[in-house]
C-alpha cells in the first residue's frame, strides 16, 4: 500500500464503558472476553462503541464460521439491550487480523470503518496485539488501524475509496 493511495480517518475514542455502550456488564469495569452464552456454546465478546454499540469475537478461522445465524445470536441477544453489530476476528499473526462482519439490522456486509477499528482495539486490548497498531484485512482489502494511547484516539488509514461509515 502506498502513502499517497491511501487516506486517513479519525474515529474518536473508543467507548468501552458497558453502559454507555450499551451492553448489559457488571462484573469489571469494561466488557473484555465477556462470556456469552449461545445454544450451549460460549462465545467470549469484547463490547466497545465509536457510535453504535459492538462486540468482537475472537475465532480460529473466519472462513468457516456461519456468520450470519452466529452474528444475529450474538448482537441480538439480551445481553445488548439495543442489538449490536458483531465483528468476527481471527488473528493471521501478531500484528494480522483477519475480518468478518454481521450488521445489526443488515446482516453480513464487507466493511464498515467502525469494525475495522472495534477489531483492531479489540486485539490490542486483549494483547493479541502487542503495539499500538493492527492490520485489519476486512472485505477483501486491508486497513490500518492505529490506537494513540496518550490521547486515546483512533484512526484508520485505507484505500483512497474507503468509505468512511
């Protein structure tokens, strides 16, 4: 990817205080790998916002996963009092990841900048991610997303095209 092919966006701070995000939350002050209970099956959920509520979930692989009935499970369920979208992420390396997303309301869909960014803080607040930024491959293409941690505030650079929401 090269400098003057790719643009940069401001997302803000991440919003990772349950009630402000909203996500139902009360054992610790954040909702990190919170475990959400699907059929019998544990997902652990890492709820953050940049303007509508999200979870990250991390899977061994991407590709194999039935996004759409899992996603629709998770950002529905009661533990989100309004929905949320759900991103799925699967680590490629230390700095990779590796991106599929069910929109609430939408279903499936290839990028939204938010997930981006709620996948790449979410790896790095789980320290699966040891630097402060993370390589997101989300709809075919791959995005950077960069966390400063003296202002809290993320930006995600892209492909000139990249739409911003």
């Amino acid at each position: 990817m090269y400098i003057d092919s790719c643009k940069t966006v401001l997302l803000g701070k991440p919003i990772m205080i349950p009630c402000l995000i909203p996500v139902n939350h009360k054992s610790t002050p954040k909702c990190i790998s919170n475990p959400f209970m699907i059929d019998g099956d544990c997902y652990r959920v890492t709820a953050m916002s940049f303007g509508s509520p999200h979870g990250a979930v991390f899977v061994d692989d991407v590709d194999t996963l039935d996004v759409y009935t899992t996603g629709s499970n998770l950002g529905t369920h009661s533990l989100f009092p309004i929905g949320a979208s759900i991103v799925f992420v699967q680590m490629l390396d230390d700095e990779t990841l590796k991106t599929r997303l069910w929109q609430n309301s939408k279903g499936e869909v290839a990028f939204t900048a938010e997930a981006a960014c709620v996948a790449g803080i979410a790896a790095m607040a789980l320290q699966k991610v040891l630097t402060n930024k993370a390589k997101v491959y989300m709809g075919e293409r791959m995005y950077q997303v960069e966390w400063n941690r003296g202002t809290d505030e993320v930006s995600l650079t892209g492909p000139v095209d990249f739409p911003e929401s």
